[in-house]
C-alpha cells in the first residue's frame, strides 16, 4: 500500500525515515519544479516589473520596490521550499527533515501576509501619485495600483475560498 493512501477513513501513518526515503526517491522532480516553474510562472515578475517601472517618484510609497520583492517571492518560495526539503532528506537529521516540511505553513503565512501588507499599499497610493497616464512607460502601460489590485483580490479570494474549504474538510473528518 502507498504512504498516505486512504484505507476506508484512516490514513496510514509514516514515520519519518519513511517520509525522508521519498523524499530522497523524488530528488529528480526539484530540478523539474524549478524549470517548470519559471517555464510557465516568468510572466509574474516580469508584469509586476513592467508595472513597477511605471512608479513615479512622487507615490505616497515605495510602490515599485514592493511590486518587485512581491512578485519575487511569489515565484521562489514554493520550489525554494520543496529544495530545501529534498537536502533536508539527504542530509539524514530527520529534525532537520521535520522543520521543513513544518515551514510550509510559514510560505502560507508568508503569503498571506505579503497580501495584508500588499492591501496597505494600495490603499495607502493613489493612482494621481504614482501612475502617469499620458506619461511615457518604458516597457508597457502597465498601471501599477491596478495590477496589484487585481493580483491581491485573487489571492484574497483564494484565500477565503481555501479556509472554507479546509473548514469544511476539518467537519467531515470530524464528523
């Protein structure tokens, strides 16, 4: 039977060492992550690049700075993450091990939280300040505030869409 794999309503449990050999089993899979991840996600940072060009230096604050490290950290964090695991595996402390697949709270957290401060942002920028309509954009006419609008609206929609749906997973499994 597989690791994990549902018998009726329990899941069979493994123990650490177990969970390191698999870990260790899927090394080839992190070089994929990484490629598959900037193959089709590039366009991230590149937008919120594009959009932080177009930040004029009279905005209320440091917008373009944010839409860069934002988007950066989008990207990086989950196959950064799934890296550090697979060395976590290989270098055999199942302390070590067991801390990093705990982090993976801390990317949601993260994520969250650079959310909040991303809502911060854009209420604290006005598009007078910071985005030139007639002006001359280097790259594209990206506006930046409406851009990070519509990117912190979806992950604030995503993120009440997961928390419904982990609470109703928690109340199935419960009862």
């Amino acid at each position: 039977e597989l690791v994990g794999q549902q018998q009726g309503m329990d899941l069979i449990r493994a123990d650490t060492s177990t969970r390191m050999e698999i870990a260790r089993n899927s090394t080839a899979q992190v070089p994929i992550v990484w490629c598959i991840t900037g193959m089709c996600c590039f366009w991230i940072p590149m937008i919120f690049f594009f959009a932080a060009a177009n930040v004029l230096e009279t905005c209320e604050k440091d917008l373009a700075t944010f839409m860069k490290v934002y988007s950066l950290i989008l990207l990086l964090l989950g196959p950064t993450m799934q890296t550090l695991i697979t060395c976590c595996a290989w270098s055999g402390n199942k302390t070590c091990f067991k801390l990093a697949n705990r982090l993976h709270v801390l990317t949601s957290m993260g994520g969250l939280s650079l959310m909040i401060v991303g809502w911060v942002m854009w209420s604290g920028t006005t598009d007078e300040n910071c985005y030139d309509t007639d002006g001359m954009h280097p790259n594209a006419d990206i506006n930046p505030r409406t851009l990070l609008f519509t990117w912190i609206l979806g992950g604030t929609i995503g993120f009440g869409l997961m928390c419904c749906l982990l609470s109703c997973a928690v109340v199935s499994m419960v009862g």
